[in-house]
C-alpha cells in the first residue's frame, strides 16, 4: 500500500509553515514589479506557479532552511500565473521553474539559475553559512550584470574514519535500495552509493544531518560515491533526489 512513497506521492504532504519567518509575496498576478534586495539579508526570489509540483518542493524546502537560519534570509516570490506573462517573459524568458535569483547581504546578485528543487535549497543554504559581512565597493549592483554567477561552491567532505561501518545503497530501476536505512548512533559509518540505472530521477542525493549540515552529492553512473557520516542523535532523516520525486530514510537508533 506504499509502494509509491519513495516516487513523489505529495498529495499528503502539507503547505511550508512560514509562521514567523521573512517570506512576501512581490508579484501574485504574472505581472511585472522591482525586484529589491532586503539590504543585511540573502534574498531569495523564488519564481513560481501554482501548477508547478516542483515550485512547491522548493518552497516547503526554503522554509526549513528560514528556521534554521532565521535572521539570514528574506524569500520574495512572484507567480508567473503563465509561462507567456509578462512576469515570465521579463524575468525568465526561456528557462523555466522553479528558478531562483539569489542576491547577498550587500544587494549584488550572487547567482540565478532554473534548478531540481533540493539542488536550488541547497545552494540558498550554502549562500547564506559562505557569506560574510558585505564590503565596501563603488562597483555597479550586479543586477544589471549581463552574466549571470555560481553559486558558492560546496564545502569539502570530512574523510571516512578507518574501519568505519559500510553502508552499502544502490541506485536501481525503482530507487534507492534500500531505501530504508538503519545507522548506528554516534558511530562512524560511510554511506557507499552506487547508481546502476541510467535512467532514473536518483542521479543525486540530498539530506540535512539533525545538526544543520547538508549532504549533497551528484551520483554519475556506474561510480561508487561513499559519504562520511557520524551522527550523534537519534531520529529519521530524509534524503531524496534533486527533484525529491525519489525518497529514502537514514533511521538513526
């Protein structure tokens, strides 16, 4: 009676909780208004539609990502309503949703790009712990800067413990196998993933360890990538794919 959990069944899931949290909406008609940045801030403007499943992943995602660093982000969000509004045609032209346009505490754009959800979420986070506080500069806001830049780039991996516990997941025709894993609390372990199907939404993995840490990795085909771990507290944590289509569970106990 499960079997569609791990491939996206979101009709039970409910709306992001921005109870508290610095969320407005700029835009709810498609049509077109000034995007300006919260100065302190990293602003996020979020671009989306209520047919578009993915947008939604990301909201929910961007909400937990509030929580944990309250004070650090403000998310803006214009509906595009259509994919030919003027809100779409200005701000996306031909990319398409969930998009994000990201600027940093000093109101220069950092990057903006059309993303999987959890790939999006996660650059946001790593915006938002990498920036520091805004310098001095008589450079132009790079609004108006025809290119567009990268996100932050990833913080290194800690190195496998030896003798630590192997965990082995395969990425299959029906996911990540098992899906349902249990991991020793306080123990170092090292998650071994190797993805065997080429065509499959689970070309990545992305979690949130309970102290705030994020764990995104690519998985190409064929190669096995291993995932250092030592988690001190017991509970579940949730990973899935870019798209969080493909699901998965590390029970800690």
């Amino acid at each position: 009676e499960h079997e569609h959990d791990e491939h996206g069944d979101h009709d039970h899931e409910q709306p992001a909780d921005w109870t508290g949290l610095d969320k407005r909406a700029v835009v709810t008609d498609g049509s077109v208004a000034p995007l300006e940045p919260v100065p302190g801030k990293i602003t996020v403007f979020d671009f989306w539609a209520t047919w578009c499943q993915p947008c939604r992943v990301v909201d929910r995602e961007l909400a937990e990502v509030a929580r944990r660093h309250p004070d650090d982000i403000a998310v803006r969000t214009i509906d595009i309503v259509e994919a030919d509004s003027p809100a779409s045609t200005k701000y996306l032209g031909d990319r398409t949703i969930p998009h994000l346009k990201v600027y940093g505490r000093d109101g220069k754009l950092l990057w903006e790009r059309s993303a999987p959800p959890l790939e999006l979420v996660a650059d946001v986070e790593r915006a938002i712990t990498s920036s520091s506080a805004p310098a001095a500069s008589s450079a132009p806001a790079a609004s108006s800067a025809p290119t567009t830049q990268s996100p932050a780039p990833r913080p290194s991996k800690p190195k496998a413990v030896a003798k630590a516990k192997r965990i082995v997941i395969e990425v299959t025709d029906a996911g990540y196998s098992p899906k349902n894993v249990v991991v020793p609390r306080g123990v170092p372990v090292v998650l071994s993933i190797t993805r065997k199907a080429e065509k499959t939404c689970a070309t990545d993995i992305h979690f949130v360890l309970p102290d705030g840490t994020r764990v995104d990795e690519q998985l190409p085909l064929g190669k096995t990538v291993e995932i250092p771990l030592t988690i001190d507290r017991a509970g579940t944590i949730r990973y899935a794919c870019g798209m969080d289509m493909i699901r998965g569970t590390l029970e800690v106990k």
